[in-house]
C-alpha cells in the first residue's frame, strides 16, 4: 500500500468524464483515494461508496457483458451455448446485482459488489423499468447468438484472438493509456476489433473504438489501415462497420493529447498536495446534476 500513487491515467470514458464536469471527476478520481487506509470511516469512505453507484440500465448492459464474455470462454473450451442459456446467464447476473444492492450486501465490498443509484438515493424502481430491463437482457443475448452481423465475430477463432475484455496499457506522453476492447480477433493481415453496446448509439463510441485502434498499432504493431472496427448496438439489432484510416486516427490522436494535458494542468498527488477546488468547478449544467451519482455529496461552489 506505501507504494500506490495517484498517478494521472488516461482513457475514453475518464476523457468524457473531464469534460462532462471537473467536479465529478475530481470526486471519481481524488477524493476517494486513500478511502482503505481511512480509520474510522469518512469522508473518503462516503465517496468511494458514491464512486461506485451504477444505474438500472447500466447494470443490465453490464450483465450482457459479462453473459458474453463467458460465452467466449465457454467456445474456448469446446462448449456451445444456446441464445436461451446466454440470455439466462444475463438474468442471473443480473438477479445476483440486483441482490446485493437490495440487501445491502454490498456493504461487505463496497468497491467491488453491484450498489444501485436508484437503492441508494431511494427512487422507486417501477415494475415497468424492471420488465424493460428484461427485454434488454432477452433481446440482446438473442441479437449477439443468433444475428448474422455479429457472426463473424462469433466464428473468429481462438487461436486468432487478441482480447477479451482484457484491460491493457500503453504510454502516450508520459501519461498510461488505459484500453479495455471487448473483443478483438485478427483474419489474416485484418486486425478486428468489436465494441458490444447496449445502449442507444453516441458520437462518443466511435471515438472509443479509434482509442483501441492507437492501442493495436502500439500493442500489436497493427498497420492504421488493416484494423475494421466493429461496434455491435445489441438492442438496436444493428452492427456498424468502420474501416480505420490514418487521417482519422490522426485526429483522434490529437483529441488525446489535448485532453490528457488538460488532465496534467489541474493532476495532483492527494497523498501529498493540498486541494485547489477552483480547478474541480461544477459543471453549468445543472440537468447533469439531477443524474450524478455524487449528487448527494456534491457542494455548491
């Protein structure tokens, strides 16, 4: 423990994070550290309990996930699994998530078990969102198993693969980049990278998946224009194809090294530094707010 750091770390959605609103970050990123050394329980406790809040829909996307990402562990051994057990392994995960936030269980390992905003805050959770719910798990499992689009993607195999839901590193102007791609397989010279959402489509997923193409250039020497990303939008039932360039990764390269010397001016070490708020400003926004997970902790400035 005398050896961690609040190193500055880089990725996708801690990038949108920033932007979204620096009060949030700040939260997400320093006013939790140190929370395990914290005797008795504080202020650092509380805030890593917010940290950690995650959403109905957020949950359910998260049990697809993993549901798929065992469902690629299952091939790797020989086994095949039905539209029918993929979809009833999302409704276990998501019955244990829903379990260990309504019971409090998740009291035990705050940082690690499921805890939802909607519990926490004590907002109802209507018979209707839990059905919807359902139908996400249902017609997700059932879009990635039985579709055409997301075939090949179900055929790559093993021996061909090059990630799993694995985070990964790799260093860009001092500062780690961190890259988590779903899945990511290679057919011949073709580097293919794919991205399983949930939800409805953003702007922000594309330039995701450009981060994970840096990534494959720099972990895998992947050549710009041998990598096809694929980002499968499982409840729309739709798969979009985008083939890689260099004057697009070129762009998205430069949208990160702005946005991690942004992170650099206001990065500093908990452990050691005091903090200036002024650099942590909420965000104008304030129907941002209303679906904070620091909301009930966050001060006026």
């Amino acid at each position: 423990m005398a050896n961690y750091k609040n190193e500055l770390s880089w990725s996708a959605s801690r990038a949108k994070e920033f932007t979204r609103c620096r009060r949030e970050y700040y939260y997400s990123r320093y006013a939790s550290w140190g929370w395990w050394t914290e005797k008795p329980r504080g202020e650092k406790y509380e805030t890593m309990v917010h940290k950690n809040l995650t959403s109905l829909p957020a949950m359910a996307g998260l049990n697809v996930h993993d549901a798929i990402e065992h469902w690629f562990h299952l091939k790797r051994d020989g086994v095949d699994m039905s539209a029918e057990d993929l979809y009833n392994e999302a409704v276990d995960n998501f019955r244990e998530g829903w379990r260990q936030s309504s019971t409090d269980a998740w009291k035990s390992a705050a940082n690690k078990m499921t805890h939802l905003d909607e519990h926490h805050y004590g907002n109802e959770i209507t018979k209707e969102r839990t059905e919807k719910a359902r139908e996400l798990l249902e017609r997700t499992t059932r879009y990635f198993v039985d579709s055409v689009d997301c075939k090949p993607a179900r055929e790559a195999h093993p021996d061909n693969w090059r990630s799993l839901e694995s985070m990964d590193t790799y260093m860009f102007l001092g500062t780690k980049i961190y890259a988590v791609p779903d899945f990511a397989y290679v057919d011949g010279e073709t580097v293919h990278i794919w991205d399983w959402k949930t939800g409805i489509p953003r702007e922000d997923d594309i330039f995701q998946l450009h981060s994970y193409a840096l990534y494959a250039c720099e972990k895998w020497s992947a050549d710009p224009e041998s990598i096809v990303l694929h980002v499968a939008y499982l409840n729309e039932q739709r798969v979009d194809t985008i083939p890689v360039n260099v004057g697009k990764l070129g762009e998205v390269q430069d949208h990160m090294s702005m946005s991690v010397r942004e992170m650099m001016d206001v990065h500093y070490d908990p452990d050691e530094d005091p903090v200036i708020m002024e650099n942590w400003p909420r965000t104008s926004d304030e129907a941002k707010c209303r679906w904070c997970r620091f909301r009930g902790i966050c001060l006026p400035t």
